[in-house]
C-alpha cells in the first residue's frame, strides 16, 4: 500500500443494536419533501412528483450519545426527524422488487437545516450544502437490523423538545417508499454497501435553541436524545 502524506481520517462507524460490530458508512444520501404535509408547509405542492436527493458527508454524523453543537453563522437551525435506512449491498439501476435486498437495517435520524442559510440560497438559485452538510448536521441512532426487525412499512416517527411534541407522523405517508428511493437513486448514482439515506420529515420542522432537550423515535425501529450546546 502506497504511503499517505497524512494519517487518513477514521471512517464513521454507526452502532448496531445487539452486536459490537459497527457499521461503517460510506455515503449520505437525503430525500427533500418526500412527506405530503411538510411540503405544504414549505410552501410546495404535496402532489407525487420525482423524487429529489442531496447529500451530507460521513463526517457530518453525529453519533449517538453525542451533543448538538449549534452551528455559527446561523440564526434559524430547524431540526427535521428522519427514518434512514443503511445499505448493505448496492449497484446501478436496482430492479424496484430486489431493492429492499440492499437494505442492512434502520435507525432515527435527524437532518439538521441551517434554515437561513438554506432560504437565502434558494432565493439566489444557489445549492443547499452550506445549509445541509455542517459538521454534526446529522445525529443518528444506533441501526435496528431489518434481520431482527423486518421491513417496516408503518410506524409512528416523531421528535419531542424539551418533553413536547413537535413532530409527529407515520412511515406508511411517505410519498416515496424505501424500495422506491432506492431503485430511482440507483439510476443516478451507483450505491454501494455502506450508504446511508434519509429518507424525508413529516410536517412540524422548526427551530432549536442552545440548551434544548431532543427526543425521536421511530416505532418498533429506534430512539435517540442529545442535547443542544
């Protein structure tokens, strides 16, 4: 192996509920509006359009047990709770009935949006990345094997600040299913064992504050909680 002019950075390596081995993380895909209610509050039309994607690096996760830093250069950070689903094989163009062999299992994430930044980019047609990909713009849970747990489908997903309820909605209204979101990101990009994909948020985003308490969970899936320094 050919030397490196510095140490290569460590991989991120996700939890796996029941096992000491950890799941290492290749790439991080998100799905926009893929709930009907929060595109409505975005000012979008809920109707079922192309899926879209952006992405965050593996270095933005932020693991379970760890607290949210807020970001500088920012006023308006809304949490967005997310179902995400880790892959554990991949390729180009995956048939819509073998997509779900592809996925390793499923944990609860959030996708934290620098929301200032994120309007301000749109109102100049610019990307999105300063407002998605931030350090630590990604808390996630440890990963629920679909081995143990199987598909689902359904499920209550919400998040409580500081013990109220800000979010709540059900996997079952996702306007893109899992098997779906695979099979049409596969005709963009070639997937691969390792990835990670957020799946979209249900109505209810908004903002955080340093000292809040955060909460999700995803039934019959995963929970987790931090805090915002």
């Amino acid at each position: 192996m050919s030397a490196t002019v510095f140490p290569p950075p460590p991989a991120k390596l996700i939890p796996v509920t029941g096992i000491e081995e950890r799941f290492p993380v290749r790439r991080v895909y998100c799905v926009g509006r893929n709930y009907g209610a929060h595109a409505v509050e975005m000012g979008h039309d809920p109707d079922r359009e192309a899926p879209f994607f952006f992405q965050k690096n593996p270095d933005n996760l932020l693991l379970p047990g760890l607290s949210f830093p807020y970001p500088s250069r920012s006023a308006n950070v809304h949490h967005e709770v997310e179902c995400y689903v880790a892959l554990q094989a991949g390729g180009s163009d995956i048939n819509l009935e073998k997509a779900l062999d592809c996925v390793y299992g499923y944990g609860v994430s959030v996708d934290f949006t620098r929301r200032d930044i994120q309007d301000e980019a749109k109102t100049k047609s610019r990307p999105w990345e300063m407002a998605k990909a931030f350090e630590h713009s990604a808390p996630v849970s440890e990963i629920a094997r679909a081995a143990d747990i199987g598909h689902p489908d359904a499920g209550a997903i919400t998040l409580y600040r500081n013990g109220a309820e800000t979010q709540r909605g059900d996997l079952s209204q996702m306007i893109w299913k899992v098997p779906e979101i695979i099979a049409e990101l596969s005709r963009y990009v070639m997937l691969a064992p390792g990835d990670i994909i957020l799946t979209g948020t249900p109505s209810g985003v908004g903002p955080v504050s340093r000292g809040d308490r955060i909460a999700c969970e995803i039934d019959t899936v995963a929970k987790l909680a931090f805090d915002v320094i």
